[in-house]
C-alpha cells in the first residue's frame, strides 16, 4: 500500500513544510520510503512513518533554532 502524493503533501505543510516545495518534497519523500522498505525489508508505511518523523524533528528544531548537526554542538 502507499499513500496519494496529495495526501503526503498535505501532510507535509501540516508538520511546517514550506508551502511552496511541498509537491516536490512529497515526491521525493515517497521515493525515499519506498527505497528504504525495499532496502530493509520494512513495509513501506513503517519507511514513511520514520521518515516524517525524522523531517518533523528537522521543522521543530528549526523553528526552535536549536538544530543540532552530526558533530553533536548546538
């Protein structure tokens, strides 16, 4: 099963995705689920579910502006 673009967009400007690259980002975004449920064995709305979590951490942390990168600083 996978979800419409549509409703994937929708979803995204409802966790702060910039309005103006949501349909891109939705596109991108189900490409990339679909890559790591086939990579990992993992059904594909496991794969979305992690993956709009993880952009979901991204926008709060920005908004906060407290991202923190790879090298652990602040």
């Amino acid at each position: 099963m996978s979800i419409d673009l549509n409703e994937l967009a929708s979803l995204l400007v409802g966790l702060g995705c910039p309005p103006a690259k949501v349909a891109e980002m939705a596109a991108q975004l189900d490409k990339r689920a679909r890559q790591l449920a086939e990579q990992k064995g993992r059904p594909y709305e496991d794969a979305l579910a992690h993956l709009l979590g993880l952009m979901r951490q991204g926008w709060a942390a920005k908004e906060s502006g407290s991202v923190n990168v790879a090298s652990g600083s602040a």
